[in-house]
C-alpha cells in the first residue's frame, strides 16, 4: 500500500496541496457528486448517461489544439441532441473526453446552462490505443507528478477555470499494461486517495481488469473506487461477475439499435447472479469529431430510452431495476469519497 505521508510530502515538493474536500461544499465527503457548474447531491442526480462524448479529437497528443475545430459549431451541432435526451428524461450527462482528446470544460459548462443537463467532467490521461493521446512528460515524470497534476485540477480548477472534475478517465489496452499504462493506473490511485474521485478505466479485455485492480489494490485503493469502462468488449462473462463480486462498477457502453439484444444478456446475466447494483449503462455516443467536415455524423444519445429499457422491460426488468441501473447506481459510483480496501 502507498505511503500517505510520502506522499503528502511529495506533493508538497510539488507545490501541490491535497484538497480538503469539505471545503466549500454543501455537504461533507461522500454527499457530493462534482459538475461543471459546481457540486450536487447524488440524490438528484436522476436519470445518469455514464459515459457519453460531446467532443473528440483524435488527431493525437502531440497535435492537439483547440485552434482546430470552432467553439461555436460544435456548440450548435451537439445542442440539439443534448436537448432532446433532456426532453426524454436524462438529467445527469457524463463527459469522458479526457484531456488532449476532446475535454473543453468552458464549452461544457456552456452546454450545461443552456440545456439544464448537469454535466460531469473528468481529469486524467487516455493510456490506450497505444499510447497516442498520452502528453510527452507522462514518460518522464513518476506516477506521483502525474497525480499532482490532477489533484491540482481537483484543488484549483481545470486550464484556469473554477470547474472541477467529477472522476479520474483514463485507458489502457488488452493486457499486459505496458510499463507507462501501469503507471497512468498508479497515478489514479494516488489521485483517489487525495480527493476522493472515482477512477473510471477504459480497459481493453478481461485480463487487462484484472491487472487494474491488482495495481489499485498495491494502493490500497478498493475496487470500489474503479469504473470498468467497456466491460462489453470482453465477452467472457465470467470476467463481469467476478469484477461486480469484487465490489467493482462495470460498466456496458456501446448501446446502439444494432446491440440492444446484446446488451440485454449481458444484463440479464449480471441480473440472475444478483449483481445489477454494481452495473452502470451508457451509449458512447455522440461527438463532434474535429477533422471532419461540420465534424462529422453526430451519434444521438436515444437509444437507452427509446430502444433498450422497452425491451429491458419485455424480459421482465422492473422498473425498480432500470432504476437501480441508471439511477441509484450512478449516484454511488461517482459520489466522491475514498474508498480504501
């Protein structure tokens, strides 16, 4: 496990202070779910997409600018779709673009006050697809450098600004991590222990999760603490059910027309072992892809609502469950707190 004092003292060195996480907050750790326009209580949350996209870029780290793509058009291209899954009963929307990949807070917090969504940004690095969107001083820097960097966005705001980050995002590919994948997973970890964020990890296939929550466990980090994203890409179910059992989140995305039934057995297998409380359900929709022309085929967020709860309900979901998946469960999973082994 890490050493907490170490590692104060670190970030000291760093000119990093750790946040209090009560300070300036209407209630005290465990009672607040971070947004772009400040926190709220996990309670009314409500209705929760856990993993959706406004922007992208995925010209790489190395290339990325906000010189490339306008503010002003991807703010009309996403609004209308922002305000219709508003319109059918989404309340919470959750932002994965990390950093060098698509997070613009400013336009964010835009969104949010002219949709009436309440919108949840992310701090830390995308690791996967080979390492593209990772910053040159990821390389040189150790894990705990790197967590100072996103504490401080926790500490002081994100680029300049009073918005804070409501969950650590960042990738890995199909095991074995690569050294530089493992310290992003290091880097997390420490980050949990200093402000109390859930960390949500792309992850490549079940082995890959499982070396995850090795690595946060050295940290003494509870899998608890970790979302893992794309759990649908590994098929073996068996790596769902032990991941839940562990007191993990995993989290199905990719919910389209053409994989409803998919995603029906994937929950109607976490559902007969009595793991629906550790699931979390979203699209990975959306995003104005900078490079492409007006930025692209815009993804809607639909359909969650009109397609897989209708047919959720034809293989005897409750309503009870469906809100337990995208109500209850999210709440818990990014209500921020420290969640230790």
């Amino acid at each position: 496990m890490i050493n907490r004092r170490g590692f104060i003292k670190k970030t000291a060195i760093l000119g990093v202070g750790l946040p209090v996480l009560s300070a300036n907050l209407p209630e005290a750790p465990g009672q607040i779910v971070m947004t772009v326009n400040g926190p709220i209580r996990p309670g009314d949350m409500g209705f929760t997409l856990t993993h959706e996209h406004i922007l992208a870029d995925f010209i790489g780290a190395e290339k990325y600018s906000r010189d490339r793509y306008s503010v002003n058009e991807v703010y009309n291209t996403a609004l209308p779709y922002l305000m219709e899954v508003k319109r059918k009963g989404c309340t919470t929307f959750v932002d994965c673009s990390p950093a060098y990949l698509g997070r613009d807070v400013k336009l964010f917090k835009r969104l949010a006050n002219a949709t009436g969504l309440q919108i949840i940004t992310n701090t830390g690095y995308y690791g996967a697809v080979g390492e593209k969107f990772l910053p040159k001083h990821v390389y040189s820097e150790s894990a705990e450098q790197i967590a100072a960097r996103w504490i401080a966005e926790w500490s002081d705001g994100i680029e300049g600004t009073d918005i804070k980050p409501g969950f650590i995002k960042t990738s890995v590919d199909t095991a074995p991590l690569t050294s530089t994948q493992r310290k992003i997973i290091e880097a997390a970890a420490i980050t949990h222990l200093a402000t109390g964020l859930t960390i949500a990890i792309h992850t490549g296939n079940g082995e890959a999760n499982k070396e995850e929550l090795e690595i946060l466990k050295k940290y003494g980090v509870s899998p608890a603490a970790r979302i893992w994203v794309h759990a649908q890409k590994e098929t073996d179910k068996t790596y769902h059910v032990e991941a839940a059992k562990a007191q993990s989140w995993v989290e199905f995305e990719d919910v389209n027309p053409e994989t409803i039934q998919l995603n029906v057995d994937y929950l109607q297998n976490m559902k007969s072992n009595n793991l629906l409380n550790r699931v979390l359900v979203s699209h990975d929709s959306g995003w104005y892809n900078v490079g492409e022309p007006s930025g692209g085929k815009y993804k809607d967020y639909n359909s969650i609502i009109d397609l897989l709860i209708p047919e959720l309900k034809k293989h005897n979901f409750t309503q009870e469950e469906i809100d337990n998946i995208f109500v209850k469960n999210p709440a818990k999973a990014l209500t921020i707190n420290v969640r230790k082994l």
